[in-house]
C-alpha cells in the first residue's frame, strides 16, 4: 500500500512538475478564456455552448488548461503550445521558426492556431474532425501565443533553461512568466480573488485599451485567425520585457515584477480579446 502511495506521489508530482513547462498557468488559460467567452457574439456564443463539452456548464474558462493536461498522452501536441526562434533574433519567421523539434514544418503555436481554425470552419457541416477538440485547443494556444516566452529562444527553451529567483524562492523565467507575475498580481492588488482581476482587465479594455482594441481584433486581409502577428508582438516582448534583466542566477523583485505585469496585463487582455474575435469569424 506504502509503495503505491509512494507512486502516486511521485506520478503527481510529476504531473505538476510538467504542467508548468508549457503555456500560461491555470490562471491565465483561465482569465483569457473568461474575457474571450465574454466578448462572443450570438451566434459563436451559441456554438461554442453546442460544442463544449456537458461537464464544462457552457464555461469555456473551465476547460482552457485541457490541452497542458493532455499532451502526456496526446504526446502530439506538446511541440503545438509554443514556437521558438534562434538566439538574439527577435522576430518571428513562420518558414524558419513554426517547426518542432523533428524538423516537421507548421508543427508550433502558430501552425496549430491555423489548423484548428481551418477545422472549426467546418462546422455545421458534415466532417471528419473532433470539433470539440478543436475549440479547446485553439481556445488553449490563442493563450499561449500570448505568453511572451511561448515565443522565446530555442537555445534556452523558452526561458526554461535560465534559472532566477522569484523574490526568495529559486524558479525559472518561463514560469515566472506563466504563473508568477500573475499570482503575485492578483495576491498583492486583488486580494487573491481572481473575479475581480478579471474585472479590472475588463475595465481596462472598456476604457483604458478602448481605442486599441479594434485594431487587436482585425487581421489583415480576409484571413480568419491571424497568429504569425501574435507571435512576432511575443518574441518582441520577450527580447525587450522578459529577457531583459533577467540573465542565470538573477533576482527579480518589485524593480522587474512592477515594470513586466502591465504587460501581463495587456497580453491578457489581447488574448482574450483576440480568441473571441477569431471564434466571431469562424461562426459568423
Ligand atoms: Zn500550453
């Protein structure tokens, strides 16, 4: 029975240890879904309600982490939550970057966000895809695209491999990036009530952002879903804001979390700003 218990841990431990390698945290999976579900129209509303799963009460938020909970066995998917691009190059190349580690063209972020749009063009219509599926993971990936670090370097994976102090305890730079700054966030200016950071989000793109905000929604052309843009906004972001200041063995405080959570903030906002505007064009 010891020996089993033992097991478990270790098998949960793991679990967690590797749920936090990829994509925003819960929390900003969460607070992106939330705001996108918000801003849907009537008729993409409708379908995504037809195309949630029964467990998940018509709440798209509760199931935006899916996709980090399945790539263990969907082992697939796991090189579609990110896509990275060579040292010091700060600018995305769909040609040179959208590839996983085998080489396989169109196998990162960007590529997915583009394949399960095509998909979700489907619906209505007789097909041979899971459209299930793919809602939750373009809900999941419009997330992940936002993260500055799901664009980073290929030589240090995503900041994965640098190694810094979040105050006092020993973390890496993409988790400080996933999870973090948000969690600090919402502790320190929300009294952990996550409802509430969502609001002022929200608030924010009524107001502050109010001005920005067509110009987060459209893509040039007559395209769709527009990620290689997101993706090229996130390398930018990770050169100047996340990388910046934050090399091996360094210590981030107030100085480095002050300066970063706007933009948290605003990548936030243009995801959940974002997936709803897509999800408005493929169920017009
Ligand atoms: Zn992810």
């Amino acid at each position: 029975m010891e020996y089993y218990k033992i097991q478990l841990v270790a098998i949960v431990s793991f679990i967690f240890l590797f749920q936090n390698i990829q994509g925003w945290g819960e929390e900003g999976h969460y607070i992106t879904c939330k705001i996108a579900q918000s801003r849907l129209s009537d008729t993409a509303a409708e379908a995504v309600k037809k195309l949630l799963p029964d467990y998940a009460q018509n709440d798209l938020a509760s199931v935006c982490t899916w996709a980090d909970r399945v790539k263990f066995y969907l082992r697939w998917s796991s090189p579609l939550h990110y896509a990275d691009t060579p040292p010091r190059l700060c600018n995305f190349q769909y040609n040179r970057d959208c590839k996983d580690l085998d080489g396989v063209k169109g196998r990162c972020v960007v590529g997915a966000i583009n394949n399960y749009t095509t998909q979700l063009l489907d619906y209505g219509k007789d097909t041979q895809y899971n459209l299930t599926q793919a809602l939750l993971f373009l809900s999941h990936f419009m997330g992940d695209v936002h993260q500055p670090l799901h664009t980073g370097f290929t030589t240090d994976k995503g900041g994965n491999l640098i190694d810094v102090h979040w105050y006092r305890r020993k973390q890496n730079l993409h988790h400080v990036w996933d999870a973090n700054i948000i969690e600090t966030e919402e502790e320190r200016f929300y009294d952990s009530n996550r409802d509430d950071f969502i609001s002022a989000i929200q608030d924010n793109i009524t107001k502050t952002w109010s001005d920005k905000v067509e110009g987060w929604e459209i893509c040039s052309s007559d395209e769709t879903a527009c990620p290689n843009t997101y993706a090229s906004e996130g390398i930018q972001a990770a050169c100047q804001w996340a990388y910046k200041g934050a090399p091996e063995d360094s210590v981030l405080e107030d100085d480095y979390f002050l300066s970063r959570l706007p933009i948290v903030n605003l990548r936030l906002a243009q995801g959940g700003v974002r997936l709803a505007a897509t999800l408005n064009r493929i169920f017009k």
